[in-house]
C-alpha cells in the first residue's frame, strides 16, 4: 500500500469515522500485498551483452520481452513480412483491410520510421475510434435498450457511442475519459457532451414492469448495475462478487461493495430534452392521438386467440398491419441526452444487503473506496460531500491507485496482442491469472500514467516494438518449434505474434470493404438491417424492428447497426460479439459448423458475394488473372500464388465468378490477421 | 491458475487443451481419441461426469405460467373458500398485478384419479392423464420472481437476469452432441410469438457461440441458413466448397488445428445442409403417428408438429430440444390473467394430446428410458381472482411434471397448502430442478462451471439438491 496514496487519500476526503455504521474493517498484510494491489514499482529495463540482443531489445517493451524469452529457454520469431505488418496494423487500429495501394505504398517506402509513418497515419485516421472504441463498449455492456421484457429502445443511446468514438479519436487523457463517464454531470450541468458521458451510469439492462412495482427492488437492481461496472471496467476487480457476502476469493468485504455502491444512492435518471417547448407541444399534438388509437389496436389484437381459425388469423393479420402503418406515422422521438443526476432528497439508504436482497437490511454504511487500499480504519465520506462520483472518479485516477493504470494498460496490451499481461482483464484478483510479464506490465502502466494517461503514445509505444512486429509463423526449424509448443503452447511469452481471428464486426466491416460496399457515414443514430422475418417474430415486440428506409445505410460500419439486447444479429452472434448484459473483457473466438453456413448461405455474404463479382471484372477487366489476383490483394493483402492462381483459374472455366467470390470471403487468409 | 477460455490456439496440443478448459473433472492426456473428435469438432459427444440415465432433454415449456389449481394439484378448500378473502394463517404473497383486496377464486375444473397410484389430473389434460405412470408430478416447485422476463431467466438460466447460459445451453456444453448433422440445442418457438424474457432466456449467456440454440422457423425449412441462396445449386456449392478446401490447405501447414477446425467445420455445415432436411419432414411419417400428435386438426395440428419434431430430433442424437407452448402477448399465452377458463381449456386443447403423443411414442419407440421430459412454466397462478374470472403470476408454489430419463413414473412428489399458496412439503427450488435434470445427463452441478468475470459460474450458482425422491 502505497503511503502516497494513503496521503492523498487523507488530503482529498478528509477521513471522517461515522458510527453505527458496519465497521470499517481491516485488512492483514497478506491481504493488502496481492500484486495487483501494491503499489506499482519501478523496474530496471534489462540490459543485453550480445549485439543481435541489444539490437532486437530496440524498446522498452522488447528488453522485457526478450529476458523472458531467454529466462524460458526461447527466442523471438523474426519480424513480419511488410504485408502483414501492413494488414495487421490496419485491422489493429481501424478494424478495416488496407486496400492494395495502401499495401503498396507502405512496401514502396524504403524510409527507416515508414512503420512510424503508418502508425501515425493509422491513430489520425477517423476510423480508428470506431474501432477502439468498440473494445470499449464491450468492456461498459453498450446496448440501446432496457433488455427484459420490454427490451424497449434508447432511441438516443448512440450519442453515447459516438461520444466514446470521439473520445479515442481525440485521445482524450484516459484519466479525463473515466471521470466524465462516472461524473459528466457533476463536472457541468448544461456541457452536452458531459452530460452524454454520465450516460455511462445508465448502460445496464433495466426491468420495468407492469404492476405492483417493487420500487425498493428496482432501484435495487438499478443501483447494482451501477457498482458493479465500475469494478469491472476501472479496477479490474469483481467486486461484484461481494454484493451477497463477503469476498470469497479477494480482500472485498461486502461493506466495501456497498460503500462503494453509496457513491451511488442519490444517482437517477435525467433525460435532457434537446427540444424546445413549443416542439414538445406540437409532438404531443401530433403523436397522442396516434397512441391512443395504437392502444386501442393493441387491444383488439390481443382478444383475437385463434390462429387456427382462418378468419380469425386473417383479421389478425389485418389489423397488425393497420397498426404498423400508425405506428410509422407517430412521429420520431424527440432529441433527449441520457444522463443521470444527483437528486440528494432521494438518496437511497445504502445497507449491506443479505444475500443481497433489498429485503434483508443490515448495518447502514457510506461512501469509501476499497478498503484494502485504504489505510485500516479509514472513514467514510460525509454523506453531504457535494460531488461524489468525483470523489470516487479522482480515487480511481489518482495517479498512483494501483489498479487502474494497470488495468488499462493491460486491456491495451490484449487488444493489441489477442492475449493480456494479465489473462483476465476485468480480474486482477486471486482468481484472475497472474501477470506473465509483471515488471513490463509495471512498466507500461507507468508510462501510462507518466505519459498523461494518453492512449495513442501507448499504442504507438507497443506497435513501435519488435515484440508487435514479430511473425505469428511457427519457427520452420523443427525442433526448437516442438520446444516452443511445448514450453509455452499458450505463447504467454510472445515468442511470436498471435493470429487472430477477425472479430464479427471486423469481418463484416472488412467483406463491406473489399466488395467495394462500405457506407463509410460516420455517426448518428443507429441502423437497424433487415433481417430474416422468422428471427423478427422472436421478438416479444415484433413491431420495434424498423429497418432503415435508406438502404444504403445497411452498408455502414457494424459499429452504427442496433445493438438490441434481445435481438443479436445472427452474424454476430454466431462469431462470437458479447451479449451486452454484462462487462466483456475479452471475446471468445469459436470456430463452428454455424459460422461457415452464416458465411456461405447467409444473406450477407451472399449479397457482397455478388457486388465483388462486379466489382472484380469492373475494375481487373476482362482478364481472369488479373481478377483472381485482384481479388487476392483485397481479401488477403497479397498476390495470388501460382498454385492458387491456378486452382482459381479452373474453377473459373465452368463455375461462376459469384462463387469464386464467395470462396475469397471464407478463406482462412482473409478470416484470419498474421 | 485458471484463466478465461482461451482460443488463440495454433497448434493441436494447445487447441486440445484448451478444447478442454473449464472441465474441473477430466484430465489433460485421457480420452486421446475424444480429444481428437473435439480439436476438429467442439460439439463432438463428451463423456459425462456420473453414469447418465438420461441423453436427451425435452423441456415442453408452457409459457406465461399454467395454474397448478388447474392442472395436477387439486385444492377442495379453494372452492369452499372461493370469494372470501385469504384467511391470515396461509401468509403473506407478493403478486405483480392483484390487490391486497382481492379474494380467493375456486376452480371450476373436475378432478378424477387415474394410473397405479390414483393421481388426480383435472379433465383439462385427459390424455396426459392416461400416462400418468409416466410421469412424476411435483407440486412444490417455487422460485424467486413473480414477472415474466426475470421468472423465465431464473427458469431457464437459473438467474434472475438475462445474460447466463441457459440449461440447454449448459447440457451441449457439458456433453456435447450425438449427432453430426443436426444441431445441439434446438428451441422451437411457438409461432403465436415470443415470450416476455426474449432470446436472451435460451441463450448461450457467456458461453461460446458454438452453445447458441438453434431458433426453428415454422414450416419444413425451419434452420436459418440451411438452405441454399436463390440460384445456386447443391452440385455447384460443392464445387465451391471444393476450391474453398483447396485454396485453404494451400495456404496452411498440415496440423495447424485451429485451420483444420475450420475446415471441418465446412464439412460439417454441408453435411447438416445434406442431411437434416429429410429429418425436418415430417411427411414421411406414417399417418397414425400424424393421427397420435392430432397433426391435421386445427387445435393440436402446430403444437402437434412440433412434439413430433422434438421426437425426431431426440431420435438422432440431438441434447436438448425444447418446443414451447405459447407465445406473443399474454392471452397468448397461459398466462391467464383475465380469464382462466378461457384460457386454459383453449392452451390445454392445443397441448394436451401432443404432450400425451410425445410420451406414448418416446416409450413405443424404447426412447424414453434415454429421454428426460420435463414440462412446466416459469410460475403457477395464483389462488386469488385477478378481476372476477383471472388468476395472476405466482411463484411460491407451483407443479412441474418430470418423465422419462430415470424419473420415477406414478408418483407425486411434494405439496402445497390447501389453497395452492405456498409449497410446504418437500418444497423444490427451481436450482434443485435443474441440479436434477443434470444429474440425469450424468453432469455434476459442481464440476459442470465455467469461469467469467473472476467466478466460476454454474447453473445451480449457490447448488441445488437433487431431488432423490423422484430418480
């Protein structure tokens, strides 16, 4: 424990010991030295005798990587060809393909810091945010609806994503981006973009009900969404193991989940209308008659019980027709911002729950952050401290708080790699894996902090070093290979890149790309597709798929599509995007027999299949080399290979190009980053 | 240590390992040959943890919440009480729509004793009746929530809130598939419309995307992406997935595991495109078994179709199938709140004759040994009228029936009190019934986890009992 921070602490908050409230607890020695718990040290970068060492250990990051490497008996694979540099860097940082001539030009430049000059390209390109900042969403459970039974939609949900699109794309200071998403509208009540951020305490799924509502309940669970993200996403901590009972695994009491949950107690809901009086009023106007009649509607339709009899059916068909065109006259929602505000005379009581049942009360507690990197006996925040979620945010970014430099730059470090420090990255306790490199995970989380919390020289840090830019080919000389599988079969000592498989919104960004589709409109609110009407009727609500009128908008980035909680679009689904109802740390990546009939029956494909075929003659000619060859270098980076030009060739005497096509988007070479 | 599931996995030792992962009980090095089938196929059959009774679960879920008042838990002092209020000795009941004024409302239903034991089944289910010795009856199934969404996720996830894996998926988790063609987890949907809780109730939650359910569409072409686009012809997507094959080992060294996966994967999607169709079409049936599930009438003829497809699939090796009763908004469902009678004469018209085919043909066909039948909803209803004629959501004591798969015929496990308020005898959680239709599949509730966000998750979460009694 860090005496720094114990000073601070005390400076920030004052320390005040409230009584007849849960003890504030303490906690042993061995309790407060877990490693992801102790202050972060300074480690001494590894120096190299030999020359070729000195050399490959250019960085930080690969001295440290490199005196692993030679502590295991291992050694670094040699660096990636230009083209696969080329089209991992751009699937890494833009989630997109390079398009031959962008592959071109970064082999054509024979300049020393041309991997610098694409680096810097790459961070300053609009799409970038667009892909990090989907690691992000994953991380905060983004959906635009409530989830349960209502799943009903958030029509402005998106201006949190583009919020967080903005963010990376500017770099916002990391330190910066964590307390206006905690805090916005502690910082400013009337700055829109603050306001937006605070959204980020609303991400969860919400129950609403019909009925007896159980107020105590839902609040309950309102307030158990927002304290248990902040564990997840910031500290890398479950503390939400701790909501029932104390902690099994790590030093969380279940006093410390609810003190941190009383950050919380006065948070509510606030929808900021972005129209003015007189538009309110005319909506009204307009859409109460409309909403009458729909309810009406609504109850006809459900008297009607019988499918079985025809007549009954057809008038049922009838009228749910009627209703869809009233409902596509009401008119669109006006603009709101989702935020939350401080509403001090609803204060929630916050009381250590019982098996966390709002029901079972036990002693009441406030506001403090985690006791085990607290000094014994530190007090609560008085329950008057103006700003909480500030107070909580300037913990949680404080430069020397152990965690959350750590666990930011770990979950950098994964995204980059396929593979964290830490394998766990929302869980640094004693169930989540031990760091394989804790002196480089020091390092970096240091540099983090040191740097201004700023992402892009983190990243320009890691795509910098050789460690990055090592081939993910297994080592041809065949006994060290067998020693490599076998000492370290995970690869947790980088003695070569990762493959990846591209993640689903990554390939179906890059099948847009490469058939020449991609509506690269950044932006606004989000799309829904059509899709296929039996998955429609597994809606509890059929009527909320509205596909967009423009159909060029089907086109767009995965990133603007709908995220439903209770519609996954299959493509998605099926390569493995999280679910939304919880934090996602890391994506699985499954390979099974529902993947290759999504890629070869779907309609997607199929659909692209079609435009590549055009475009493939449109712009090679009429020369079927020159075609398969194009076609190459857009889904794989590189030129056909004379055997595959040949096998493509033959294919192309008797079979149509439209499959030909559709081959180039299922193979492995376009499917997986080296 | 554990780690998260991990699948950047070049080689086959890794892929084998990590195919692995998770399976507190099996060990790195045994079942070389299982292990082989997995690398190249992760549905491949697992071996259970226990000796397994049951291979396959049908969960014929009746959605919105049948009355147990109505159905299998007759309550003569309901009737005598009807129209009065709860006397205060029965305790207190938390609804989602009735008032604390409400008053008891008695059924309407007759009650009559059939099979060895003389358990008495309402006349609104005459045919499940006659399999009585099939089926073990509990009347004191209870749970935590009282509305739809949260109730159904606790029902079919065993938590509270959406996003944990569903039973089903668990079991294909857990054991994988027997077959090859057919997937392992498939929801037939009523086709009436959705339920409250959504897809996130069926879901894989956490678990992989090879755990998803398969969705059936209605009609004879019920998998997405099973057939064929406009145009194509099988011969030609052959040929395709011939230069695909090619063009991938091209570009791939000969034990690259994860790229072999891949290509069996195709493999496998052209052999369920091949094969499963002939096994959605139920027109090669003979006509009294089309006659057995009242196919051709119009009450049972959709329910009918799809009892009849759970069978076939359970017939080929499929883990878990589960064809729901009801759909769309509430009346669509069981979930009666205006009108009981209505409602349930209707829902029990459309299921009752095709349940009572399921069982007599799964037994006929020496399959019910191996089939483990579970029906029932994610609540009862409750004693109280809900207007003049409707009961509400009711979670503090309701019936459930089980049969097949090891489960005790003939019996009654477990009781109410007498107005059906409150399970008091042999009271079984929603966490037991599943500790127990795992245990049936051989799977331990505690070695059967998997670990997300720092826990190792399992279905049970806090572990159920298996109720003895019944196996």
């Amino acid at each position: 424990m860090g005496i720094k921070l114990l000073v601070l602490g005390s400076f920030l908050f004052g320390w005040f010991a409230v009584s007849d409230t849960a003890p504030l607890g303490s906690y042993t020695q061995r309790e407060r030295s877990h490693w992801a718990f102790v202050k972060r040290t300074t480690p001494t970068i590894p120096t190299f005798t030999n020359a070729a060492d000195q050399t490959w250990a250019k960085t930080a990051i690969d001295a440290f990587i490199l005196e692993r490497l030679q502590k295991e008996g291992l050694k670094p694979a040699p660096p990636a060809d230009r083209v696969t540099l080329a089209r991992r860097l751009y699937f890494d940082l833009l989630g997109l393909p390079p398009s031959p001539a962008e592959v071109a030009a970064f082999i054509n430049d024979k300049s020393s810091d041309a991997t610098s000059k694409l680096v810097d390209k790459l961070l300053a390109s609009p799409h970038y945010g667009e892909r990090w900042g989907q690691h992000w969403l994953d991380v905060v459970r983004f959906a635009e609806t409530d989830g349960f039974e209502y799943d009903t939609h958030r029509p402005d949900a998106w201006r949190y994503r583009d919020y967080v699109i903005r963010s990376f794309n500017a770099d916002k200071p990391y330190d910066r981006f964590i307390t206006e998403q905690l805090a916005g509208d502690e910082m400013s009540t009337n700055d829109d973009e603050l306001l937006i951020a605070a959204g980020f305490n609303r991400l969860g799924p919400l129950r609403k009900n019909a009925g007896n509502q159980e107020v105590a309940s839902s609040r309950n669970e309102v307030l158990t969404e927002m304290t248990n993200i902040v564990g997840a996403a910031f500290l890398g901590v479950t503390a939400g193991c701790a909501r029932c009972h104390d902690h099994k695994f790590d030093p969380i009491r279940q006093s410390d989940y609810y003190r941190l949950q009383a950050y919380f107690a006065g948070v509510y809901e606030n929808d900021v209308a972005k129209s003015s009086p007189a538009e309110q009023a005319a909506w009204k106007t307009k859409a109460e008659p409309l909403e009458k009649e729909i309810k009406e509607l609504n109850g006809k339709i459900n008297k009607i019980t019988s499918l079985e009899d025809p007549e009954a059916a057809s008038q049922r068909v009838a009228l749910t027709k009627k209703l869809e065109a009233l409902q596509d006259q009401l008119p669109a929602p006006l603009p709101a911002l989702y935020s939350v505000k401080n509403v001090s005379e609803k204060k929630s009581p916050i009381h250590l729950l019982t098996r966390g049942e709002y029901a079972h009360k036990g002693a009441r507690v406030g506001m403090r952050p985690l006791g085990v990197l607290l000094p014994d006996g530190a007090g609560e925040l008085p329950e008057t401290t103006d700003k909480p979620r500030t107070a909580l945010a300037q913990w949680i970014t404080d430069a020397n708080n152990p965690l959350t430099a750590r666990v930011m730059a770990n979950r950098l470090w994964q995204f980059h790699f396929g593979r964290g420090l830490v394998a766990t990255a929302n869980d640094f306790g004693r169930m989540g894996a031990r760091p394989s490199h804790p002196e480089l995970l020091d390092y970096l989380a240091n540099e983090f902090a040191s740097c201004g919390f700023s992402i892009k020289k983190m990243h320009r840090l890691i795509l910098l070093s050789n460690a990055y830019q090592q081939s993910s080919a297994l080592p041809t000389d065949e006994a060290y290979q067998a020693l490599a599988l076998k000492k370290d079969p995970e690869n947790k000592f980088v003695w070569r890149f990762n493959r990846q498989r591209l993640e689903a919104e990554q390939l179906r960004d890059a099948m847009l790309a490469v058939t020449g589709k991609l509506n690269p409109k950044a932006g606004g609110p989000s799309v829904m597709i059509p899709i296929d009407p039996g998955l429609v009727t597994l809606l509890y609500k059929p009527s909320q798929w509205k596909p967009a009128m423009d159909a060029t908008e089907y086109a767009r980035r995965s990133v603007y599509l709908i995220a439903k909680r209770n519609l996954r679009l299959p493509f998605m689904e099926v390569f493995d995007a999280p679910d939304t109802q919880a934090s996602c740390a890391r994506r699985e990546s499954s390979t099974h027999a529902p993947q290759a009939l999504e890629l070869l029956n779907g309609s997607i494909t199929n659909e692209l299949a079609e435009a590549f075929a055009q475009r493939l003659e449109s712009e090679a000619g009429a020369n079927l080399r020159k075609q398969i060859d194009l076609g190459y270098r857009l889904t794989t980076g590189r030129a056909a290979k004379p055997a595959e030009m040949k096998a493509a060739l033959a294919f192309l005497q008797t079979q149509p190009k439209r499959e030909f096509a559709l081959t180039l988007l299922n193979l492995n070479s376009f499917l997986y980053v080296n | 240590m554990p780690t998260e599931h991990y699948r950047i996995t070049n080689t086959r030792r890794e892929f084998l390992r990590d195919a692995f992962c998770g399976f507190g009980g099996m060990a790195f090095g045994a079942m070389l040959a299982a292990q082989e089938a997995h690398a190249q196929n992760p549905l491949a059959p697992k071996k259970p943890h226990l000796p397994a009774k049951a291979k396959s679960v049908i969960f014929l879920f009746l959605s919105g919440g049948p009355s147990h008042m109505e159905s299998f838990d007759p309550k003569p002092l309901l009737n005598k009480l009807h129209g009065q209020k709860r006397p205060a000795s029965f305790g207190e009941a938390k609804y989602q729509f009735v008032s604390p004024t409400a008053t008891l409302l008695g059924t309407k239903r007759t009650f009559q004793r059939y099979g060895k034991n003389g358990i008495e089944v309402s006349d609104l289910f005459p045919q499940l009746a006659q399999r009585i010795d099939d089926i073990a009856v509990i009347r004191s199934v209870h749970s935590d929530m009282v509305v739809h969404s949260a109730a159904q996720y606790q029902l079919f996830t065993g938590r509270v809130v959406p996003g944990f894996p569903s039973m089903g998926a668990w079991a294909i988790y857990g054991l994988g598939n027997e077959s090859q063609s057919l997937p392992a987890y498939v929801v037939l949907p009523d086709p009436h419309g959705a339920q409250e809780g959504g897809m996130p109730m069926y879901s894989n939650g956490f678990l992989p995307a090879v755990y998803q359910p398969t969705m059936f569409r209605p009609g004879n072409r019920p998998v997405l992406n099973l057939d064929l686009p406009k145009g194509v012809t099988l011969d030609q997507r052959r040929k395709t997935l011939g230069l695909l094959k090619q063009l991938n080992q091209m570009d791939m060294q000969p034990d690259d595991a994860e790229f072999s996966a891949r290509l069996n994967a195709y493999d496998l999607a052209f052999k369920m495109q091949t094969e499963a169709p002939a096994i959605f079409d139920l027109s090669n049936e003979p006509q009294e078994t089309l006659d057995l599930y009242g196919i051709g009438k119009p009450a049972t003829d959709d329910y009918g179709r799809r009892c009849l497809m759970a069978r076939r699939l359970v017939e080929k090796g499929v883990r878990f199938v589960c064809p729901v009763s009801g759909g769309g908004t509430g009346n669509l469902q069981w979930d009666a709140h205006s009108d009981i009678e209505e409602n349930h004469t209707r829902m029990a018209a459309q299921s009752d004759q095709p349940m009572a085919a399921l069982l007599t043909d799964l037994k006929r066909r020496g399959l019910l040994d191996s089939t483990l039948v579970v029906i029932g909803g994610e609540f009862g209803r409750s004693p109280e009228s809900e207007g003049s004629k409707g009961r509400d959501h009711h979670n503090l004591g309701y019936t459930m029936l089980m049969a097949g798969g090891g489960v005790q015929g003939g019996i009654v496990h477990g009781a109410t009190d007498d107005i059906g308020l409150r399970a008091i005898e042999k009271p079984v959680h929603l966490r037991d019934l599943h500790a127990t239709i795992l245990h049936q599949l051989g799977l331990d509730q505690e070695l059967l986890t998997y670990l997300h966000l720092g826990r190792e998750e399992r279905l049970t979460e806090t572990l159920g009992t298996v109720v003895t009694d019944i196996i």
